[in-house]
C-alpha cells in the first residue's frame, strides 16, 4: 500500500504539476515582497529605477522576484525530487534492454528456419 502510494507520489507529472502550483501561489506573494525588500535596500540613487510606479522599475522587480523564484524552486523542490526519483526509481543500465534482446533471438530463429 505504501509503496503504491511512493509511486503516485514520484510519478513525474504529479510533481510537475505540484510545482507549479506552489510557483503560481504561495511563493509569489512571498518573492514579491522579498524583493521590494530587497530593492529597498538599494542606494537612493537605485529609488528611480527600481521604482514600481515607473514601467522599466516595475519590469526590473518582476525579473528579480523571478529569478529568486526560480532557485528557490529549482534548490528545494526539483533538485530534491530528482534525487528522491533516482533512488526509488533508478535509471534502466545502458544497453539493449531485455525485450528487444528477446525478440532479435525470435528474428534471428525465424530467418534461419526459412533458408533451411
């Protein structure tokens, strides 16, 4: 039961989509005031451009609460969730995988019965 669970959990989908959830609501409010803290902090003379009533200062605030967004997502979420994927549900071994092994065996077998 539990490892059924573990699976739905580690479906890549789910977790797709989960994080853009998480990206869309609750991190937005908290980026955007991050970064008008942020700008806050900036010398007097940073005020003019960083300020949200102009358009350039608005734009420059929503690609620094982007960013910030965007590392906060990719460092504890997916980096975590990759890792997490990777133990549970580790990568095939390179090679030819066994089906495909199977059947060239049964191509192989056919061809040889029909030139005898």
């Amino acid at each position: 039961m539990l490892s059924g669970f573990r699976n739905f959990v580690l479906r890549g989908n789910l977790i797709d989509l989960a994080v853009a959830v998480i990206i869309g609501t609750a991190f937005g409010v908290v980026v955007a005031t991050f970064t008008a803290w942020l700008t806050d902090l900036l010398p007097d003379a940073m005020d003019e451009v960083f300020n949200n009533k102009e358009p350039f200062g608005a734009f420059m605030n929503a690609v620094i609460a982007f960013l910030i967004l965007a590392a906060v997502v990719y460092f504890f979420v997916v980096t975590p969730y990759v890792k997490a994927k990777e133990k549970f549900f580790p990568s095939p071994a390179p090679g030819t995988p066994e089906d495909i092994k199977l059947l060239t065996e049964i191509r192989d077998l056919l061809q040889a019965q029909q030139t005898r």
